[in-house]
C-alpha cells in the first residue's frame, strides 16, 4: 500500500550520493500535496549537493547544511545513506544531536540495528531500511525493520516517509540479506537482463533506443501482470503456443542455464550482505 503524506516530520539525509540522492529526489517528486517539509541533507562530497544547491524550485524544500551535525540538529527523522564503512565515524559524530524522540533510518547493507544502536547510544531508535535505487522513479521496493528501541509507532513513521516513494515491507532483520540480493541489489540484475534482451533485438537489427525501450517496457508489463495475479508460469504458459516462438526461446534460456544464473546472482548477493554484517560485527568485538 502507498501512503500518500510524508507530513509532520522534519527529514535530513547524511550522504546524498547514489540512494540517498535517489530517496531525495523521489521524495521530491511527491505530489505537493503531501505536506512535505523541509529536507536537510549534508554530504562530505561537494560535488554531490551541487544539483540540489542550484535548482530554485528544489532550494524551497531542501536545506544544504554545512556538517553532519546541522542536519542531524534539524531533523526529527534523518535517513543515513553513507556506506557501511563510514558508518560507524558518522553516527558517532551526530550521535549527541540526535534525541531519544528522534529516529535513525540506515539504509547500510549489512548494518545490524544492534551495530548501529551501539554507535548511537542507549536507548535511541533505529530503523534499518533496504531500499532500492528505484526510488528515483518513486518504484522503491523498501524492506524495514525496528532496532530494540524503535516502537511501532516509530516504524510507521519510517513507513510513512518511504511509501511515498514505492512499497514498504516490514520484515524481520534476518530477512534483510536475501531482500538487499533480491530487491537492492536485485534491481541491477533485471537492468542486465533488460540490456540483454535489448541486444538481442540490436543483434537481429533493431536500432539500439528502440529495442531497449521495447525490452524495459516488456518488463515492466511482466511486472505488472505478476502483481495483478498472474504467477510467471501462467505468463509462460500463455504465451508459449506449441511449436511457437516462445517455447524456443524458453528452451534457449532453460539450456543455457539463465534460471541457475540468476538465482545464484540472488543468493550470492545475499552471502555478501551476510559478510558485510559479520565484518562489521567482528570489528566491534
Ligand atoms: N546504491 C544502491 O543502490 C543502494 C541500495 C540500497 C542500500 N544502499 C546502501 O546505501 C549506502 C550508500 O550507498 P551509495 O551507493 O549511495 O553510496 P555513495 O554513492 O558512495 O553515497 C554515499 C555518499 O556519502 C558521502 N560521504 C562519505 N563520508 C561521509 C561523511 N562522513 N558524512 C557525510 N557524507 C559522507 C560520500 O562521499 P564520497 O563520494 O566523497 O565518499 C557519498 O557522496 C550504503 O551503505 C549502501 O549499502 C545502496
């Protein structure tokens, strides 16, 4: 479900380079009559504030800070997108800003809430989040879990916030590997496929632009009827006529071993997300 109103709560973002950027800017796309507020980001990168310190429209709701610690004076909820290396450096930096009221949202692969609370102090909320870079477009896929000190209420806070740019699931943080293999980094997998049936279509003579729009759109139509209720093997099913094109190409796929590929891309994304977490565990100890 979408909510529709990010209301209420002031929002900063630490590090606005790939995803934060991204949650940003779907943020910003929100229809106005979302009640947004102002946004205060901050990013050792200059280079990264540049488009948001230059467009007027965009200067109306977002404040550029000068530190970590503006933003984090400024914000009710502040949305952490650095990586996980500077994590530690960073929440331990605005971790005397931010009260027990006030809520963290990590969206750090591999970063356990229990990590971050370490860093941030006894009893203050964490929200760890998986999002995706989709949140661009506002078609975010955000898996969330509370930390120990976070309660429902915060949670649907952090919901509130991300459902504005895509759809919001809340999971047990166990579960937060295999989503950032399916969905965060997931959404990278489907852009190689999207590329390669593309140049497939290039292969047999499409101009480049054409077959790449064509590719994404049939995607995006796979997508679509799966969520309205057609499982993938219906779609299959519907399409393949016997002795038709479609069940040679399935064949061809089903040869050359593209479900084992992609269902190991998944899982071996998984096991990194795993390491990250464990790497990050054993420096703590
Ligand atoms: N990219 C994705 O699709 C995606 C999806 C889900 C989750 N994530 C998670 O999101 C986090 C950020 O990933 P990303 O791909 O967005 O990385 P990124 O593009 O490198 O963005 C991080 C930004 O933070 C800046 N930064 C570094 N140190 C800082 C500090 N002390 N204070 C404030 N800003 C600082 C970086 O500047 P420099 O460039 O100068 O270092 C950079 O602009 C990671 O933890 C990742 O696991 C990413």
């Amino acid at each position: 479900m979408k909510a529709k109103k990010v209301e209420g709560n002031r929002i900063g973002i630490i590090g606005v380079g790939n995803i934060g950027s991204s949650i940003l800017r779907g943020l910003l796309a929100a229809d106005s009559s979302t009640g947004l507020e102002r946004i205060s980001i901050y990013d050792t990168n200059k280079k990264a504030l540049l488009d948001f310190e230059s467009d007027s429209e965009i200067k109306a709701i977002v404040k550029v800070c000068t530190s970590n610690e503006e933003v984090a004076k400024n914000s009710e909820v502040i949305i952490l997108a650095v990586k996980p290396g500077v994590m530690k450096a960073v929440v331990k930096e605005i971790a005397p800003f931010i009260t027990a009221d006030e809520i963290l949202i990590s969206v750090a692969a591999g970063a356990l809430t229990k990590t971050i609370e370490g860093y941030l102090g006894e009893g203050k909320k964490v929200i760890r989040v998986m999002p995706n870079i989709g949140a661009r477009v506002s078609e975010s896929v955000c898996a969330l879990c509370k930390g120990r000190y976070a309660e429902t209420d915060d949670e649907e806070i952090a919901k509130g916030i991300l459902s504005v740019i895509g759809s919001v699931y809340s999971v047990s943080e166990s579960d937060l590997d295999v989503i950032t293999g399916l969905s965060g980094s997931g959404i990278a997998f489907f852009a190689a496929i999207i590329d390669a049936m593309a140049d497939g279509g290039v292969y047999k003579g499409l101009p480049r632009d054409l077959a790449l729009a064509i590719s994404a759109e049939t995607a995006l139509g796979a997508a679509k009827m799966v969520l309205a209720g057609d499982t993938p093997s219906a779609i299959q099913a519907m399409t393949a006529s016997p002795g038709g094109t479609t069940i040679r190409g399935l064949y061809a796929m089903d040869s050359r071993g593209v479900k084992a590929a992609m269902m190991t891309a998944v899982i071996d994304a998984t096991e990194r997300s795993a390491e990250i977490s464990r790497m990050d565990t054993a420096n703590e100890e």
